[in-house]
C-alpha cells in the first residue's frame, strides 16, 4: 500500500475517473443506479451529466438538491469507487455549451436546445477508492510472491476520501 496525502489522492481521483466514459448514479434512499456519462470538474469538485427532463434524477433535482451516489469499475484504469454528494439542477448554459457533444446531441431530438435538456451537477462529499495496479506483470509479481512468501499480494489501495 502506497502513503500519499489525502489532496494527492484527490487528484489521482480526478484524473483516473477523467478518461472513463460513464458510471453508475443514483438517489441515495433508493436501490436504482442507471448508467450516465459523467465529467470531471475538480475545480468545482464534481460531476456534470446531461439528462433528460422526466426521468427520476432530472424531476427529484427539479425540486432541489438531492443525496445521490456514483460508482465506477475500470480494470483498465484500475480504479473501483462509490462516491457520495448532493446531486442538484443547474442553469448554467455556458457549461452545457462547453460539455455539448454529437454523443449527448444523439440523445435529444432537437440536439442541444431540446426543452427536455436537463444539466445536472453531483457536488462530491466523499468517496470509497480501490486502486489496482493495470499491469499484468506487476499481478503476476504479487502473487507469485504472496503465494511464496505466504502473505497477501500488494495489489493498491484502499482508502476514504472527503471533497
């Protein structure tokens, strides 16, 4: 296990979630995670998604913020996290401009300026991280030398982190 500081695990956060295309989100209180395509903003300190207006996250925010949850696996980014925030409704259409893509444009009839465009931001509190290594020579290193030395391979981390 590596010791780093909790701001250089935010941002080995930040950037190992940033190449990932979309995770899992849900409203904290229900069993329901649905895949979104997320984007980072560390900055700010969360996730945008473009939703869809009458779906359960887009009609909850529109009443205010909500406790939601996020989770994300990529072996190949060697990253397994849930993470926990207030998913709210935002009005910030320089920021939908700026996320606008021909794959959120797919989604929507009219592209971005159909009315059941909805952007949503997930402001994080805190998260649960596993890390991994991504190389099949390190695993094999590790558990060729777990199994010798009889002790558990050194495969990441496991650690708590607060936003």
């Amino acid at each position: 296990m590596s010791e780093h500081s909790q701001e250089k695990r935010v941002e080995m956060f930040w950037k190992r979630i940033d190449g990932l295309h979309a995770g899992l989100i849900g409203l904290k209180g229900t069993d329901r995670l649905i895949p979104m395509a997320h984007y980072t903003d560390p900055e700010k300190g969360c996730l945008w998604f473009i939703g869809h207006d009458g779906t359960e996250l887009a009609e909850r925010a529109e009443t205010g913020p909500q406790d939601a949850v996020f989770a994300l696996t990529s072996d190949d980014h060697g990253i397994y996290t849930h993470a926990h925030g207030t998913l709210s409704l935002s009005h910030d259409e320089q920021k939908l401009d700026e996320l606008w893509s021909k794959v959120a444009a797919s989604w929507f009839e009219d592209g971005r300026r159909d009315p059941d465009v909805r952007l949503l931001c997930l402001t994080l509190r805190s998260a649960e991280v596993w890390t991994s290594t991504t190389s099949a020579a390190r695993f094999l290193y590790e558990t060729a030398k777990g199994n010798l030395a009889e002790r558990k391979p050194d495969m990441g981390d496991n650690y708590s982190l607060t936003f």
